[in-house]
C-alpha cells in the first residue's frame, strides 16, 4: 500500500461552496500518488454563528449543550466535501467523532483527545474510499459529544495521522507557510521551507499562530511531520520537522509578535515563598493563559511581580487581584494595557551567543525601550510599547537578515 | 410517576431564538404536571439551506452524505431548546438519533423506524430531566445517519409515545388545529375539535398536511393519541382520537383541496390484464406518488386510464410514459396541468347515503364542472378545474354546514 498523508483543512480553506469545491481539487490531485485522510473544520463562520444563536440564553450556556451545537459545522463541511469529491467521481464517505470513535475526555469545550478507532479509518482507506473525518469534534465514554476547543481540528488531524501512522500531516491554511515574521509588517519578511518543531511551538505561543499549540505538541510526541501549507495558492508550505532532521538550525528563524496584551504589576509585593502561587493559582484556575512572568531581585524583602495576559481576560484578572488582595499583600496594582510582545525564536540559539545583546543594541538604536526582558533556550521575550510594534519587528528582522 | 406527555415542535414553531424562547416556555409549563419528553425539528428555513449547499455539487448527492448533512439542524434546534429551558432553571438534555438508538432502516432520505432505546429515555425522564430530541434523524445497524424524509419529526415524535407509552403525543405548529377546510380560502371554516384517525389520514393525504401521513399511521397503528396545537396561540388544539372513541361521527367534517396537480390520460389504451401495472409500476419505482386512479369501463376492448401526480413530478412522469410506450399501446397521451383536486371527508359518511349526490348537486347549481370523481369508504375526491378550486369549497362548505 502507498504511503498515507492526512490533510486538514481548516475554516477559511472550506468557507464556502466554492472554497469545497477547490479542496477538492486537491484533495482529488494527492489521491492520484497516494492515500489520502482528510480532516476538515467548519465552514468559516459558521461556528461563530452557533455561537452567537447560544448566547441567546446566556453567557454561560451548558457546555454539554454548547458541545452538541457547535460540532455540527464540521458534520456540515464534511458531507459537503465527500459531495464534491463524488462530483469528480472521487469515493469518500464522511465520518463524525461519534463513528471513527473518537474518545476524548468530558472536559466539555476542551475536551482531549484519548484514542481513536483507526482500524476503521483504515478499513475505508483500504476500500479505495477517502474519509472525510470532522475535526474538533469528540465524543465520552457516555456518548456525549464534546469540542477540543478552537483550533481543535488541527489537533484531530495530527492524532490521526499519529494513530493510522500517516507519513505526514499536511495542514492547509490561508497562508503559504510560516514566515520569518508578519508579511502585513515587515514587507521582505521570508517564507521557511523548514522549521523544527520547538521553534514552531514557541512561535505559536507568540500568536504566530497557523497551526494550533497543542497539535504541535501533539506531533512532537507522536513524532508526525507536519506541513503547513496553503489551499489558496500553490506551494510547498513550510515543513515543521522532528530536530534531528535538522541539525542546521538557523541562529534566529523568525521575529513573532503579540498586540492585545496587557501587563499587571503587583508593586511592592513580600518576596516571600508561595507567593507566586498565591497569584497565578486562582488565575489559571479560571482558566486564563498567563504568559511572560517576571519576577526581579528583592530589595528590602518587597519586590515587583509582573505577568501579560490578553487584552480579552483584563478585567477578570482584575477581579480576581482584587479578591486576594487580603491573602497576598502588595503596595499597589499597576495595570499597563498598552504594550506588546515581541520575540525573537531560533533552535540555534541555545547553542549561539550574542542573539540578546544584537537584539537589544539594535533596538536601542532605533529608540524602542525595552520593559520586560524573558529568555528561554530558544526565544528571548521583550515586552515594549504597543505603537513601536511594528518598528521594532522591523528592525530585528533586518538585524538578523532574515530576508535573504 | 405522573404520566407522560411527547410534545413535538415543527420548524416555524423553532424558527429562531425567540420562538425558541416561546417553546420553553410552554415546555416549562406543561413539565409543571406532567413528564415531558420533547422533539424538535430543524429551525425554519435551515433544512432548505443545508439542501442548496449540497445541490451546489449536482442534483443528486450521495444520500448517505446528504442524510449527515440535513440532519445537523436537528441538532442544532434540540440544543438550543435545552439551552433555553436551562436558562429558566429547568433540567433538560439534547440527544441525537444516535444517542437514543433511533435506529431505522438505511434507506437513506426516506428511512423507516426500526426501534428506539426507550430505556434510555426514561432513565433521562426519571433523573427529572427532560430529553430533548431531534426529529426526523436516524441511525442505521452499521452507525450512518439517516433522515426519515421531509416531516419526519411528527413520527420521530409518535414512534417515541408510543415506545415510552406516552398517554398523548402534542405535535404543536403555526396552526391554532385541524380546519373543516383551509381558513385562508373560506373565512367560516371551523376549527374541529377531534377528528378520527381515518379521517385526518384522508384529509392529510389531501394536502391538508398539518401531520405528516406516516405519523398518523403510525399513530394509529400503535393507539397513540395525537393532539394537533398551535405554539403561536393558546388553545385546546384538535385531538386527533381513535376511531372507538369517537363513535357519533359528523357525516362530513372536512373539506381538502390540492392544487398543483397533473392529470394524466392515456388515450384508448388496451383493456388488458396488467396494463395498469405496466403504467403505475414505474412511476411507483420513480418513487413518484400517485393519487387519483380511474379507468372506465371499455368501449370496444379500448379504455381511457387517468392518473393524478403532483405538478414538480410531471417531466419526471411524461419521461416514463415515453420509455412505456412501446409496451402499453394507447392512441394519445393528454396531459393537463390547470387541474385541482377536491375532498370532502367524513368517518360517518360510510354508513349515511346521500352526500355524493348533495355535494354533486350543490357544484352543479354553482357551474362547477366535475372532471373525475373517485370516492373511498370515508372520501370522495373529485377532480375540477383548478380555477374553479376555492368556489367549490365554498359550495360544499357551506353545503354541509361545516361553520356550524
């Protein structure tokens, strides 16, 4: 049998009719040299417009409830695919959650995926029929349906492809790959044929986000390539490979970059142990992703504590400042909702000095103050005003000549 | 346990938040007394648009992909509905086809009812939850959805009474009951408050479509009672009672008309055995329903043989007749499309002589050609003009004192 690759495509790729159509065309192309499994998302907007139909009758709704509603987009742009590639005399047949049997935890909403039948899948392959299998979509061991959160499919595809051993996940997208940074910003900014998979997570995680976090790492895991590539234009995409394939790491890959964020400082808080959990534990409790953590040297036993959230959890997390005030003693709350992140990602990194300090003379230079500086092995983390943004990316994509 | 009600929502009744919001209500209210177990219908207008999507990719879709297709608004409407009773602090729970076991037969867009996991919905029901399911899905034995055809949910609804052992399945939808004859034609026309089950299946047939004909059926085979309401207006609705029941029935109590129809005659056609046969088996196969049938006696070993179908069906039709024609001689085929028919119904008209020859009387005094007439135990339909179509049921009406 030849080799098997799983494409997905997601929202914008099967936004309308005609979207399908197209996909099918390549779909239908890939068919010709190999087998094929495909994952598709919901038509772009669809889900947000069960959303909206949900928040009728509450902010809140039950999330059983909200699952059952929300994962009938992808039943949708799966039959409608499986038409259009019979509409070229193409087999395929859609598939649920609920008939490949994906189990997933009842963690409604964010839901993780435990197993799938993928005797199934391939009994379908094996009948020379392509399934069409919904992304995002799980169902319990109690047979409710449940959603892997946004951008779920991506996770579906890359598990599947894991389970059936696909030779690789394709991800198609509305993008022709990962670039160095921002085309919109940086005009020269440069298409990577290949990104290792730790640069990818960490360029994900800094809102360059074209495939999903936990589908990355789902792929580091069960160690799947994956390519992003685009189901607009023709092109080999970017591959984001295992690291042994690529021992040639660049010095820096890429420039990525966050707006809509905002930063609380507790001032003057006791640097005592237990205080950062006495924090952070109530605020990841509801939920919220807390990102850059910065915590200096005490001077006379008080310190500043700083961590950036998204713009979107502001207020909450200010609520939630406010109601352990009492338990954690600070001076005062200091909220700055104008600034942004801006990393500089590379695997070479790790193994490479001077990064930092290029990056921070170049900067200084060009007259972007730096506030907060986070490093790890392979990206350096910079919060800044939010209106250098767009300079300061600038700079450091020529700094580090990623254009060439 | 206080018994059990089956109340069914039809798609005007779902047809947005609002009247979802509506529907919770009279769901609420009703759950204050009664167990309630509940069956929705995609929102209006929802199928229709998941049916465009798929004829995007030609006129025929795989049936398999289409039933996976249509059936998602079920979904989506049976969701919704436990949102909004969860919002007035009721318990209830959504469950798809697949869910319950409504497992049909795999004759995909027209699948028949096999069996329901009534078990499980009276666990639900018992736990003081209210189930919430969708209509008109289905599951076959290998796990592929399937549709029961357009109205479906009317017998989703009645297959679960009568499995549950409901005392009364409620099919509430955008009319106040069943008419003596349709208000929008005759302002008298009176609202029955019950009629038998013979008579709603003759009037249902005759286009007077509140119920679907199958649920009757079903409903009948199975001794469920039907009660007809609107979810618009408060009111008692039409009980729709078994024929014990009801014992002193009206001679007449409704009148049915049905415009958009074609008359078919096969001109001087051989009266011999099986020639009907040869004319209706195909159009059967096409899955085309046929009403009227007439043949009169031959004159010289040649008859005339005339047949009624729905207008959408005629090219369909004439097609056949085309491929039959070596095979059953006939001098002439007239087709003609300006007809309607006209019904009048009453379960008490079987054992009473004389109102064939009042109704005839009445249309002739006012110039109402009768065309064909073809009567049944409980029916007699005729065939006229379809100009002529609201006059006539003026007449008989008013012939029949139907306002009184």
């Amino acid at each position: 049998m030849s080799e098997i690759i799983v494409q997905k495509f997601g929202g914008t790729s099967v936004g309308s009719v005609e979207r399908i159509g197209i996909v099918a065309n390549i779909v239908a192309e890939a068919s010709k040299s190999k087998k094929i499994i495909v994952v598709v998302s919901a038509m772009g907007g669809e889900t947000n417009k069960l959303v909206k139909l949900a928040n009728h009758f509450g902010e809140n709704p039950d999330k059983r409830e909200f699952d059952a509603l929300v994962s009938t987009g992808e039943t949708v742009s799966s039959a409608l695919l499986a038409m259009a590639l019979h509409s070229k005399g193409i087999k395929a047949k859609s598939y649920s959650a609920s008939q490949i049997s994906m189990r997933t935890t009842d963690s409604f909403s964010k839901a993780k995926i435990l197993d799938v039948d993928a005797d199934k899948i391939l009994k379908v392959v094996d009948d020379n029929t392509i399934p069409i299998i919904t992304g995002f979509q799980g169902i319990t061991e109690g047979g409710d349906i449940t959603t892997l959160g946004r951008g779920g499919s991506d996770t579906t595809a890359v598990a599947i492809a894991a389970q059936v051993g696909a030779k690789r996940c394709d991800i198609y997208t509305d993008v022709d790959g990962i670039f160095t940074t921002d085309p919109k910003v940086v005009s020269n900014a440069k298409k990577l044929d290949s990104i290792t998979m730790e640069e990818m997570l960490e360029l994900a995680g800094q809102g360059a986000k074209v495939v999903q976090t936990r589908a990355v790492e789902f792929a580091n895991k069960f160690d799947v390539p994956v390519r992003v590539l685009s189901s607009f234009n023709d092109g080999s995409g970017t591959l984001i490979s295992l690291g042994e394939e690529n021992m040639e790491n660049a010095l820096v890959s890429g420039i990525a970059f966050q707006k809509d964020q905002v930063k609380f400082t507790l001032h003057g808080v006791g640097d005592i142990p237990g205080t950062a959990f006495k924090i952070l534990g109530p605020i990841s409790e509801a939920d919220i992703e807390v990102d850059v953590i910065v915590q200096n040297v005490s001077v006379d036993g008080k310190t500043d504590f700083t961590f950036t959230v998204s713009s979107d959890e502001q207020a909450t997390v200010q609520n939630i400042i406010e109601s352990i005030k009492k338990d954690v003693n600070f001076r005062e709350l200091i909220i700055d909702s104008s600034i942004a992140k801006v990393s500089i990602v590379g695997a070479g990194m790790r193994s490479q000095a001077g990064v930092a300090s290029a990056a921070f003379r170049a900067l200084s230079e060009n007259d972007v103050n730096i506030q907060i500086i986070c490093t790890s092995e392979i990206k350096i983390t910079m919060v800044i005003d939010e209106s250098l943004v767009e300079k300061a990316v600038q700079v450091l994509h020529d700094e580090f000549n990623l254009d060439e």
